[in-house]
C-alpha cells in the first residue's frame, strides 16, 4: 500500500504566504507565518506549533482537535506567548477540554484563551491587528480578518520639516490619517451570508471561502448544515474586491475537476480568474 505523506498546500504572495489544510469534515488548519497566526488548528501539524496566534472559529473536532496538542507541546518544546482566540462562548469550554486532557497526561499545559465577539480586535503586534466579526454557521462562530493599520501625513502638513512636525505634535495637533489595509479574511465555516458589507472583508488582499458542496442534489445539504454550495458563491463574491480567493473546505470526495468547471461556469469570468482552491495539487510542493 503506498502512503501518501502529510503536506499542506503553499500559496505564496507578494509579501507573505500562507500554508494548510482544508478538507470537510477532516481538518482545517491554515498558518499565515508572516502574521503570526493560523486560523483554525485542525490536528495540529508541526508547522502551526511556533505560531503564537491560533484564531478558531468554531468548536467543531476538524477545526479544534489540535489545541491540546498544540499547547501541550509548546510547554514541552519550552514555549512560551502561545494563546487562542476564540468566539467567547468557548472559553469556558476549552479551558475545561485542556483541565481534562492535564488529569489524563498528568499536568495542565499553560494555556491562554481570549473570548471574542463581533468587532472585537486583537494587536498582535505594532498596527497589525485581527479583528473578529460573525459568521454563519453555528451559535457564536466567527470570522476573521489581518488588518495592518497605517498612518499618513495629512495633505496640509506636506512640506514641514521634522521638528515643525514635532511641534505640531507637542501641541496636540493629529497630524495624520488613520487607513487600513486588510491582508487576509478568512470566513470559516458558513452558509450564505452578505460579507461584502465589511470592509475588511471585501477588500482583503486574499479571501479565504470555504465552499463544501458542489453536486446538484447536495444544495439542501448545504443550506442545512450552513455551508456554502457552488451555486452560492456567485452572491457571496457579489462586491467583492480581493485580489486573490481561496476556496477552502472542499470534501475529499469531490472531483477537483469537475469542481473547476462547475466554478467556471457559476462565476462571471473576472470573478473566477481570481479563485484557486487550497487543496489543489500544484500548491503541495514536491507532489
């Protein structure tokens, strides 16, 4: 019997890169190095374990099974600063989930969970910041986005040299604008829901859909168990602007070909030019 090694697919872009996992019901983990988290854990491969920021979205086993595992072996490695953000109905859960799992190895990892809730942000560090927002899928999931927050020197002050600059500042005077630069979103699991109003979101460099079903007879399926189907990606991307979507989420019994054409003939051309799927062969290096 031949076995396949254990890989995560690796999409690089201009200035990071992210790498995972995602399949239905198996395990999605997706590590942005660069930004210092990984949305979602899955079972934990050893490429998530020196990120410090494990954002969940949801307590279902194929996105959480890992968080023991992964605090667990951070305290044995001798790591510190690791914490999860995590829908605030959880915490409680997850820190009785990690009581448990130290009564069954015999010592309780340091562990740190941090509840969020709609518009909640997060520094992870200096004007980079995630920030959470509702999903819909079950009871307090979550999305999330990476936002880089910038500032620039307004209009009027152009022109003024470093020390007029610092005068005006010692005065009290704001002498820039605040903008935001939304890098990744990525929405976890959910059914159809209107994510072009928020703005960080819809103007992402890189949006993370997951899109589950893609058979005719599979569309009940999908709207039951709040996930997206094929045919509903056209209005979920409706005022989208991302420059780069990723389909994620995808069941292992769907052919990956028969899924690009169904996406091609589903989406308007300068729609789909944009979507790649995670999983897809071409992005598992040494496949």
């Amino acid at each position: 019997m031949k076995i396949r090694p254990y890989k995560l697919s690796q999409l690089e872009y201009e200035d990071f890169s992210i790498a995972g996992y995602s399949v239905a019901g198996e395990e999605t983990v997706i590590v942005a190095p660069e930004f210092d988290c990984v949305f979602d854990i899955g079972k934990c491969p050893r490429e998530a374990l020196t990120v410090n920021h494990v954002l969940l979205t949801h307590g279902h086993a194929d996105h959480v099974a890992g968080i023991p595992y992964y605090f667990a072996q951070r305290d044995f490695q001798g790591m510190s600063g690791g914490m999860a953000l995590v829908p605030a109905n959880l915490v409680k859960p997850l820190e009785a989930l990690m009581s448990a799992w130290g009564r069954v190895e015999g010592h309780v990892p340091p562990c740190k969970f941090i509840g969020m809730r709609d518009g909640d942000e997060y520094e992870i560090r200096r004007n980079l910041i995630v920030r959470a927002f509702n999903s819909r899928h079950i009871p307090g999931s979550l999305g999330y986005s990476i936002v880089e927050k910038r500032h620039k020197l307004k209009a009027e002050f152009i022109g003024l040299t470093g020390p007029q600059l610092v005068e005006l500042k010692g005065k009290g005077v704001e002498i820039t604008n605040q903008t935001e630069v939304a890098h990744v979103a990525y929405l976890g699991d959910t059914g159809k829901a209107d994510y072009a109003k928020l703005p960080h979101v819809a103007q992402a460099k890189v949006l993370l859909v997951e899109c589950t079903f893609f058979d005719d007879d599979h569309t009940s399926r999908a709207k039951d168990g709040r996930h997206i189907h094929v045919r509903d990606l056209y209005g979920m991307l409706d005022g989208m602007e991302n420059e780069h979507i990723v389909i994620v989420h995808v069941t292992r019994r769907t052919n990956m070909s028969a899924a690009r054409k169904l996406l091609r003939d589903s989406l308007p051309k300068e729609i789909a030019k944009k979507v790649t799927f995670m999983m897809s062969r071409k992005y598992i290096e040494g496949d």
